[in-house]
C-alpha cells in the first residue's frame, strides 16, 4: 500500500506533532522548580487535545496517521505529565498511581488487542469526557500544590477530579466488550 505524502503532512498532524514536541518543556518547567509554569504548559497540551480532531474533521484531513498517533501523543501527554507531576510531588500519590494504572490497563488493552487482529474504533463518548476531565483536573491540582494564591485550582481541580477518575474507570471496564467485538474473526468465537 502507497502511503500519499497528503494523508501524512496534514495541519491535524502538525498540531499532534506539535503537542509531543512541547512535552519535554513541560518537564523542563517542573526540573527548575516552576510549578505554576509547569502545570500551565501541561494544561495546554491537555486543553489543545481536541484541536486536532476538529481540524482534521473540518478541513476534512482524517489520516490514519493521525487516527493511530493522536492516542499515542494524548498516552504520553498522560504518563510524563503524572509522572513528573507524581515526580516533584506536585499531585497526591494515590490520584497519580490511579490515573497511571487505568491509563496503563486501556493501553496495554489496545495494544494486545491490535496485535490480535482488532479493528481499530473511536473512543466513546464518556471516554472523551473522561479525558477531558483528568486532562482538566491534574494540571489545576498541580497548580494548586503550591498553595497561596493558587489554591482556587487546587479546589477547582478537585471538582474535576473525582468524577474524571470515576467515570475514566468506568469507561475503561466498558472498553473490554467492545475490543472484544472488535475482534477479527477467531477459532473461539466460532465454536458453540
């Protein structure tokens, strides 16, 4: 199969791409010590996660590039960001270790599910809010960590929290029928 440079270069992708190479500053801010800059610059790589969806709906640039490396960027936009938050103490163990293993379980899933042989398909709609949420909710408690003035995100972080962790493990249990009926034809699902 010919791969067109046109489903490739699309701004979609660009803004994908761009996302993944502002990661490390993200990581760069939190080494120095910069907390607030830090939990900024994760939050908007979090808020941008729905600008490359749109652009490529609207302009009418669906890749599969894009459809395969969006998650993969919106995965690792997740693990750094916890993790260096978990890192420099900025978010609570427990909340950064549940996010991480939900995260985790759902990538793990779909990986081994693909190499089974899965037909990709798109995330729920819960599944959306559930990373909209998260994506809200660590930024604004890392924010908040360092007290003062800050504390509003703290509390306003929180707010997004707890139903983003609730409904991001809900969605992640509902994933298991679906990859399974996503699943390409096999000897046992054959057999009576």
């Amino acid at each position: 199969m010919r791969v067109r440079r046109s489903d490739v270069v699309t701004l979609p992708n660009g803004v994908t791409l761009l996302r993944l190479c502002l990661l490390p500053f993200y990581v760069l801010l939190m080494s120095d010590g910069r907390i607030v800059a830090g939990a900024f610059m994760l939050g908007s790589l979090g808020a941008t996660d729905w600008v490359d969806g749109y652009l490529a709906r609207r302009f009418n640039q669906v890749s599969e590039l894009g459809k395969v490396l969006d998650p993969v960027v919106d995965r690792l936009v997740f693990f750094v960001g916890v993790s260096t938050a978990l890192y420099y103490s900025g978010i609570p163990l427990w909340f950064g270790v549940a996010i991480l293993v939900r995260e985790g379980f759902v990538a793990l899933l779909m990986l081994i599910a693909t190499l089974f042989g899965m037909q990709r398909f798109g995330v729920t709609y819960w599944g959306k809010w559930a990373t909209f949420l998260l994506l809200g909710a660590v930024p604004w408690v890392l924010a908040g960590s360092e007290g003062g003035v800050w504390q509003i995100f703290w509390v306003l972080g929180w707010i997004l929290a707890v139903p983003g962790l609730i409904l991001s493990y809900i969605t992640a249990v509902q994933y298991i029928p679906m990859v399974r009926a996503h699943m390409g034809p096999s000897e046992y699902r054959k057999s009576p």
